[in-house]
C-alpha cells in the first residue's frame, strides 16, 4: 500500500471518529493528515510528512482553540438563559418598596424583585435580567 493511501486512509478513520463523537477538533486533525498525504503524492519522505501531519494538525487544534475562546461572550450563569430558563420572563410589579424591592408572584410563589442600579422604580411588566441569589434582578418590560 502506498504512502498517501495510508494518508488518505487515516484522514477518513478521523473525520468517521468525529462524526461519531462530534469533536470538531477532531477535523483540525484530519487537516494534518490531508497535509501529509498530500506531501506524500508530493514524493516527500516519511519524517517530513509526520513532521507536517503534526504541525498542520496541531496548529489547526491550537488556533481553533484560541478562536472559541475568543469569541465567547456568553454571561455569567445567573444572566444566562440558557443556564437559567427563568431569564427573560416577565413578572408583573404592582408596587416598589422604599429599600428598593418588590414582592412579586412568579411560578406559583412570592419573590423578591430588584432593580438595576441608577433606574427609577416604576410598577408595571418586568423582564427578569438576572438572579442573583433568590432574587430576581428585573428591567423594565
């Protein structure tokens, strides 16, 4: 068996493990392997195709790394809907105490309300921003 099929062989043997697991990283790695067959159909020596297979690969897993965690913004779990389903809904305010808390009625109990620092209190629909503790932090709906 030549050099590139045994490339072109384990490129398919990863990219088939990825899609049995879903490991994007994988297909990173799959990259290094196309690299070295196509070094191999190239007439390049076995070393100079695995130097590339783990240069290409590797360097593919560490930039898609760097790219994921660049690119997260997700909020902290206490604002994140989907860490928290009870983010976004909206609870009705009939009145604001003076400490700055309201009572509310939300999925079948009483809660505490907040609101945002620097907002002025006004009763009416408000949309859950954030919990914080057994709080509801509420903005205007």
């Amino acid at each position: 068996m030549s050099q590139p099929t045994l490339w072109w062989l384990i490129t398919g043997a990863i990219v088939a493990a990825e899609l049995l697991t879903g490991t994007f990283y994988l297909l990173m790695l799959g990259l290094g392997a196309v690299a070295a067959a196509l070094a191999a159909h190239l007439g390049a020596s076995l070393t100079l195709q695995m130097v590339l297979a783990s240069a290409v690969g590797g360097g593919a897993v560490v930039l898609w790394h760097l790219k994921r965690a660049a690119s997260r913004t997700e909020p902290p779990a206490q604002a994140n809907p989907n860490v928290n389903l009870d983010i976004g809904e909206t609870v009705q305010v009939s009145s604001w105490n003076a400490d700055g808390t309201a009572s509310v009625h939300y999925r079948g109990a009483q809660w505490t309300a907040m609101h945002r620092a620097g907002i002025n209190p006004s009763p009416g629909p408000h949309r859950v921003a954030e919990m914080v503790g057994n709080r509801l932090l509420v903005d205007k709906a």
